[in-house]
C-alpha cells in the first residue's frame, strides 16, 4: 500500500509541486494519482501521452518501438490503450 490514501509520495510530489509552482500539467500514469490530480484541478498526461506528443512533433519516429520498450522494462499496458494510441 502506498502513502496517503494509496498514492506513492513521488506522485503526491509531483503534485504538490506543481500547485506551488503554479503549474497546470503534471505526468503521472497511476490511476488513483491521476483521479487526485484531476480533483485538484491539475491537466494530466501519461508517459503515452508524452510519447505521443514526442512522436507528432518529430523528437521520436517509432512510436511502437519506443512503447515496446517501456513494455521490456516493466512498464504494464494494456493491448487495448497500446491499440487506442497507435491509431
């Protein structure tokens, strides 16, 4: 179980420092993280989402390749949301 109502403390981090420094989009992937954030009135993304944007600007060619990767070291999607990007 993480801290604070199930949130990890990097993510209540992130989101407290971003309402300090009057930041409006966090990243995080975490469900319950980003369910807060929203409450909070923050903009979330997720690392696809990051990936995404990187791909459509031209800093990544390979979008695939590059979600494979996050798949290799651990990283947990569904077929489904990897499906839902790609198109």
């Amino acid at each position: 179980m993480g801290l604070l109502g199930g949130l990890h403390l990097g993510e209540v981090e992130v989101m407290v420092g971003a309402i300090e420094n009057s930041v409006q989009d966090v990243v995080l992937d975490d469900n319950a993280a980003r369910n807060k954030a929203k409450q909070l009135g923050l903009t979330v993304t997720g690392t696809l989402g990051v990936l995404l944007r990187a791909r459509n600007i031209g800093i990544i060619s390979d979008l695939e390749q590059e979600i494979a990767k996050l798949r290799a070291n651990g990283m947990y999607l569904t077929d489904e949301l990897v499906r839902k990007i790609l198109t």
